[in-house]
C-alpha cells in the first residue's frame, strides 16, 4: 500500500513540477523569440523604407567632428565612396548599421531576379544569395524566415524588393538559452524526483498506515463475527426444530444471518485481495474454459428471469493467475449483469485478445443512466440502485472485489455507459 500511495504522490508531484517549468521556460522562450524577430523587422523597415541602405539622416550632425579650420586637424580623409570613416558615424543608428549583415534582391515584374547588393554581406557567395533569393521570392510570403535569414518583400515602382537579414547570431544564441534553460529544468525535475523520494515515504506514511489499521479491522471483525453468527444460526435451527411448522420471526433471524455471514465473508475477502502481496495460487490456466463454464452456469438463471444471455469466447486463451480468484471475478460481473438488467432485458458476455492483453467484458441493459464513464461503481458500498433496496441481494461490494482481483493479477477494469441505456464492464487480464 505504501508504495502505491507513493507512487502516486511522486508522479502527482513531478507532473505539477513539470507543468510549472514548462510554463515558465515557455514563457520566457516565446517572449525571447518574439524580441528577436521584433528587432529584425524593426531593421528590416528602416531598411525598406530607405530603399535597402541605412539613410544617411540616422546619423545626427553634432556627431561628426568639426570641419577643417574651426579648430581641430582633419581625422582622415573621406574614402572614395563618399562615405564618413567609422569614427565619424558613431551617433544614431552608426551601431545597428555596421553591426547588421544583410543583402538586397530585385525582381522585375516578371518575377525574374534582375540584381543582387551584396555589399553589407560577406558569408554568401552571389550564387548562394541568388538561390536564397528566388527560393524566398517563389514563396511568396511577406515576412518570415528562411535558414538564419529574416526577410521582408517590398513593392518599389514595378519591382519587388528582397531585403534578407543575417540573424545567425542572435538566433545561435537565443538556441544556447533554450538548450541551456532546458537542460536546467531537466535538471530541477530530477532534483526534485530525487528529494521527494526520499521524503515521500514519510509523507504518505500516516496515510498507509491509517488504511492497513482499517483493512486489518475489516479481517479482524470479520473473523470476530463468523462466531456469534454461527450461534445465532444453531440456536434459530434449535428453536426451529421446537416449533411445528414453520416460523415468521425465526425464518427472518436465518435469513438476515445468511446475510450477515456473506457481507463478512465479501469484505474478509476483500480486504485479502487489496493486500501488498494478496495471498493467490498463481497457475497456467485456460482463462477461456474458465470463463466459458462460469458462463454456462448463469443460462439457466437468465432463462428463469426472462433475459436474453449471449456469449461469445474466444479459444486458447491462457494466463497465469488464481483459478477461483478469475472464476469469481468473472461470476461478479454476471451476476451484477443479471441483477440490476430490467425485467426482460439482455446480458452479452464477451471475451477476446486485445494485444497482449485478455479482454473480458459483460454488457447489460439498464434503466436510463448518464452517459460516459461509471468508474464510480467500484467504490465499496456503491450500487446501482440508489435506494440501497435488499430486492436484488447485493451490498455493493461486487464489483469493488471485481477491481481488486484484476489489480492482484495486474489487470485493469473500468465501467462506461456508450447509449446511457446499458453499462458494460471490462476487464483486461494479461495473458501468458
């Protein structure tokens, strides 16, 4: 038991870790992304609407050193391209524009590429940023990315312009981060895994313990009652036999004492089955002569009743498990079927290979019922009928049974309604 509960505990924890960093991490990974195509689109537009060059206006006047003969010696001369030496081109944009590596593309009306300005670009040969061009162009999108180039399309006088922005860097770094922020909350997950192993024991520990007290009292009290109940059954037999003729008062004391004995005996049971290591006489079995027989034991009932029964098993299916365990869990789920399908109604039986795995399910007809998943009849004490009436014999520890057996024998069962006029119930053994 221990160890289910932690189990649990530490995979409700580390989801709830998970999701939290995920969120985090995302968050911050987005907001970067989005802060570097901002940027590159914000260079982009000084650059479309300067004609694909930075405008000689970003750089501000009272940046530029003072003329020849007002008191200060020329830095240098101007270079042939009629262009300031960097020294003299520090103000306004000066940065982003040496900083930022791009190439312009022409296309005529035609969709033709007529020229290519590689000039504020080195790591591209002219072929390479043709093919990047065209490729981007043939496209057709006004803005996005192609390898480490951000682009944009602009329509000048008859002709489309291509400007490509080199981000390589800034997206190699934004990369490191999220590698980097990645591997860190990896990291927290397994440090968190790590501490909460070893306190989750203490943890679910009063949990644990406060159910192994109430499942031992189950046993104990079970065991404790079969005495006074064995005697309240040989003295109604003795007084029985004193009276002539048949007793009202002393048929109603047999009858509830029978009660009383299988209500013990269902949760001594069950109490067994939900053990750590439930108490099973593990063998190679045929699961489908198994369920077959049981089958063949509820037709003559359900011709009683008026209720159509059909079944369908397929053959050589074999597993390992507990023959009287199987056979009981298979009689609970009929039985239940027989018990609460209305008067003239159908039980289907059925039982096939799914995968690796022995697929047990019974199907009944109801009364009206909410569509969807009916899980919640597996509690102790839930039964389909609400009013908890005596008329159909059960105490709504059928199918709770029915779950600890196929979890003893690492199955799974669940319940679900499809039409909200049936309940079917399966369960799925795996097979050997």
């Amino acid at each position: 038991m221990i160890r289910k509960l932690r189990k649990k505990f530490l995979l409700a924890a580390l989801v709830a870790v998970f999701l939290v960093l995920l969120v985090l991490i995302g968050a911050i990974n987005i907001l970067n992304y989005r802060s570097l195509v901002a940027e590159a689109d914000e260079t982009l537009q000084i650059l479309a609407s300067n004609g694909g060059a930075f405008p000689r206006q970003m750089f501000r006047e009272q940046d530029l050193p003072p003329a020849p003969g007002e008191g200060q010696e020329p830095l240098s001369p101007p270079p042939e391209d009629g262009r300031e030496p960097f020294e003299e081109r520090r103000g306004g944009y000066g940065e982003l524009a040496y900083q930022s590596r791009f190439f312009t593309a022409w296309f005529d009306g035609e969709g033709a590429l007529s020229r290519l300005d590689l000039e504020n670009l080195a790591s591209l040969t002219e072929a390479e940023a043709a093919s990047l061009a065209e490729e981007v162009y043939a496209a057709g999108r006004e803005r996005g990315f192609s390898g480490d180039y951000r682009y944009c399309r602009t329509e000048l006088g008859g002709e489309t312009m291509l400007l490509l922005l080199n981000c390589q860097r800034e997206l190699a770094t934004f990369r490191s981060f999220l590698y980097a922020s990645v591997g860190i909350s990896l990291a927290g997950v397994l440090g968190v895994f790590l501490l909460l192993w070893l306190f989750s024991g203490r943890i679910v520990r009063p949990i644990a313990e406060s159910y192994e007290k109430q499942r031992r009292f189950i046993t104990d009290a079970g065991h404790e009652l079969k005495t006074p109940i064995a005697i309240i059954q040989a003295d109604a037999d003795v007084l029985e036999s004193e009276q002539e003729g048949e007793n009202e008062w002393i048929s109603d004391i047999r009858r509830q004492t029978r009660r009383l004995t299988e209500l013990t005996a269902d949760l001594v049971y069950l109490s067994r089955m939900e053990e750590e290591k439930p108490s099973l006489r593990m063998q190679e079995l045929s699961l489908s002569e198994l369920v077959e027989e049981t089958a063949r034991s509820f037709q003559a009932p359900a011709r009683a009743k008026g209720k159509r029964f059909q079944s369908a098993v397929a053959p050589d299916l074999h597993m390992t498990g507990d023959a009287n365990a199987l056979a009981k869990l298979a009689s609970i789920l009929l039985d239940n079927a027989m018990k609460y399908s209305p008067e003239g109604g159908s039980v289907e039986l059925r039982l096939e290979r799914s995968g690796k795995n022995a697929r047990l399910s019974v199907k009944n007809s109801t009364a009206p019922r909410e569509k969807g998943n009916a899980d919640q009849l597996f509690a102790r004490f839930t039964r389909e009928d609400e009013s908890r009436s005596s008329e159909t014999g059960g105490f709504g520890l059928g199918l709770a049974i029915a779950k600890a057996v196929t979890e003893a024998h690492r199955g799974r069962i669940h319940a679900q309604s499809e039409d909200g006029a049936s309940l079917t119930v399966t369960a799925e053994l795996p097979l050997a």
